[in-house]
C-alpha cells in the first residue's frame, strides 16, 4: 500500500476527496514517469470495530467509493479484495493485519498454496 495511507485515513483535517486525489496524483505520476505501464489501487481494508476508531472504518469505506469513481475515469484499476469485505473473519488477533493462513484457516484457506 501507498506509505502514509493509515494515517491519511487518519487525518481528520483532509477530506476523503483530498486523501483519493493523493493517491490518484501519485498514480498519475507513475505513468507520467514513462516507464509504468499498468496500475491498479487496492481497495483499502477495514479493520475490527475493537482495535480501531468506527470513523476509521466509515472513511475507508468513503475512500474506497472514491478512489473507485476515480479510476474509472482514467486507465487506472481498482482492485477489489474479493471475499475481504463481507466479514473481518480475515483478521488476526490483532484485529489489524490480515491472519497467518493455515491449513484449518477459513476464509483464508483459499489464498494457501501448498
């Protein structure tokens, strides 16, 4: 992920606007570089409601409208995380970062390669 986004999201003296503009500058930049010939944004995760202030989880979800709207007006991608949004059972302990997946993990049992 872009460095800085938890704390952009964070930030609540920028808007969802400003902090989707930022990352699709950067974006922008990328390709205006020459070199960068497709990008993708990813869908910024939620976290659990324990851990994290319920206005974090509210400006993800704002960013994430956002940053979508953006990249289909221009020839950037937005990634969405399939079968990460509907429940936060992907989350370790920390209720944070995505959890170590294991043989008897569900749901992250799908992304194991053995």
């Amino acid at each position: 992920g872009l460095v800085g986004s938890e704390m952009c999201i964070r930030d609540r003296t920028k808007t969802i606007g400003e902090i989707g503009r930022a990352f699709f500058s950067f974006a922008n930049f990328l390709f205006s570089c020459g070199k960068t010939k497709k990008i993708i944004i990813g869908q910024m995760m939620r976290r659990s409601s324990r851990v994290t202030d319920p206005l974090y989880n509210e400006r993800v979800i704002l960013l994430n409208i956002r940053l979508q709207s953006l990249c289909n007006d221009a020839d950037i991608n937005f990634w969405h995380h399939r079968g990460f949004w509907d429940s936060l059972l992907f989350l370790a302990a920390d209720g944070v970062h995505l959890q170590q997946p294991s043989l008897d993990s569900r749901p992250m049992i799908k992304y194991l390669r053995v």
